[in-house]
C-alpha cells in the first residue's frame, strides 16, 4: 500500500510508521512532517521511507507527483497545554483538512483517510473543536467522492512506553518513582486508559477491513473506566511509591466529563483490545523495568 503518515515524527507517529514497515515491506511510506521536525528518528530505517514537507507546495508535489495513496494516516496533533490557539489549529485542522482536499483531488479506486481523534466532547476546548471540524469535512467528502473512506477513530486515554514525560500516565510515574508529592484534581471523574499497541491494532484492522463505509466513527479504549483515583492509587500500589496523592491540589477543569470507549463498533469490524488498563499498566512498568 501507499501509505502517507501526517505529524510522522510525533510518539504514536513514529510507532505507526515503525510498526508498517515490520508488518509489510512492501508498504510505501510517506512521512509528511515540519522542516523543523527531526527525522533523525527514523535513521535505521530511512532508506525504506519517503519523506515530504508540510508546506503546501511541497504537499502537493508529493500528492500529484506520485500514484494516488491508499491511505492517509492523521496522527498530527497539538495539545492544549504547550500550544498556542493557532498552532493548535493548524496541527489538528488546517494541516490535516490540507491532506484531505488533496486526496480528494487525487483519489485511487479506495482511498481511506484514518484520524487520530478523541473521544471528549465536541465543544470541551479548541483542541477538540478543531478536531470535530475536520470529522465534518471527512463526513461531507466520505459522502460526496465515492472513492473517499473517512475513519474517525476516537481514541480514550493511550499511553505507552516512550512517551513524552509531561504527559499524564508518564509524569506520575516519574513522581511516584522518586517518592514525590502528586498533585492532582479531586480525581473522580472517570478516564479509560488503554495501551498504545491497541491504536496501531485499530490501524492495521481498518487498513485490512474489505468494506468500510464512506464515514465511520470508531470509539477506541480499553472499554473500561477507573476514576482517576482509582488508577493512580492502581500506578503507587504496583511502584510501591511512598508518595503522597494530593486530590484536590489541581482544579477541576469547568464540565469535566467522565468517559469510556464504547467498544461495540469495534467489535462489529472485528477488533478486541489486548489490554485492560491494568494489563496496560503492567506491561508499561515492566517494559520500563520499573517493576
């Protein structure tokens, strides 16, 4: 397959790229990245890749300059706490929604777009109000260009090894690991952590799915939902942290929801979750000798 990978560079980018040169090496790989991302990366294995610039004009050279990919793979994202409102934009909406004109314009017999989404609510902050209007863009061309599959796979709380350090799961880990305080929200509200594997599973199941239809949305999770409390207690009593767990330290964001991946579309496509999230949590602490 030709296969482009938006935001290629980034912690579940690389993973996806990885995992499809392992899986097929007759993939065709595009990694489609910022002049400023580092590509080093991908040292050992960049003889087997393709590499492309975000700018437009270098998008679209490698758009019409090659046969029409198979499938675009958005893992392009920018989060709310290090971003500003146009960064955000740009990563989750204006790059992306760039990606998919072109395809559009340029599509093969079945090209099939999969973005990496979120399961919170529409209208929670900018992060996820970007991502809604690129769905609606997928929804409208899944429906107008017959050879156009659009698939939002809306991802609950992943985490892996590797992962940035300021992320959730990662930076209580290395505060528990050194015995320190914990600041956290009241933590009852309800979050379905799941494991990073899970999302490159979901991945090569749609690449792999002979009928998809023209616009789907894939909720995608450990199908489980501990409160905050409930996981974080789970990450001390595995480390064997003296730590002190402050609930109540960090504020309650304004409309917190509590959510949880309704696995059912999933398992209609064929698909099961390797991990429960405490299986998760297990096969994260050992993968990083911690325990």
């Amino acid at each position: 397959m030709k296969i482009a990978v938006l935001g290629s560079t980034g912690y579940i980018g690389q993973r996806i790229v990885r995992s499809l040169i392992d899986d097929d090496s007759n993939h065709q790989i595009w990694c489609i990245h910022r002049k400023t991302s580092n590509i080093d990366v991908f040292d050992d294995i960049k003889d087997k890749l393709h590499f492309c610039h975000s700018y437009y004009q270098d998008m679209l050279d490698c758009f019409t300059g090659t046969e029409s990919f198979d499938c675009i793979i958005n893992a392009s994202c920018s989060y709310m706490k290090n971003a500003t409102a146009e960064q955000i934009t740009e990563s989750n909406l204006i790059f992306p929604l760039r990606a998919l004109n072109m395809a559009v314009e340029n599509p093969g017999d079945k090209t099939i777009f999969i973005s990496l989404g979120t399961g919170l609510p529409d209208d929670f902050n900018i992060y996820t109000f970007a991502k809604a209007q690129l769905n609606s863009f997928g929804h409208f061309w899944g429906y107008q260009k017959r050879q156009i599959h659009y698939v939002n796979i809306e991802m609950q709380n992943f985490f892996g090894p590797g992962e940035p350090k300021d992320r959730f799961v990662h930076s209580c880990i290395e505060k528990l690991k050194n015995n320190e305080p914990v600041p956290l929200t009241n933590g009852l509200q309800k979050r379905d952590f799941f494991y990073v594997d899970d999302v490159i599973n979901a991945i090569k199941l749609v690449l792999k799915h002979p009928e998809l239809p023209r616009y789907l949305d894939l909720p995608l999770g450990s199908g489980e939902a501990p409160t905050i409390r409930e996981f974080v207690s789970y990450l001390k009593k595995k480390i064997d942290s003296k730590s002190e767990l402050q609930f109540g330290a960090v504020p309650t964001r304004v409309n917190e929801p509590s959510i949880w991946a309704d696995l059912s579309t999933y398992h209609m496509l064929g698909g099961s979750i390797e991990y429960s999230w405490q299986g998760a949590v297990d096969k994260l602490l050992k993968e990083e000798g911690i325990i």
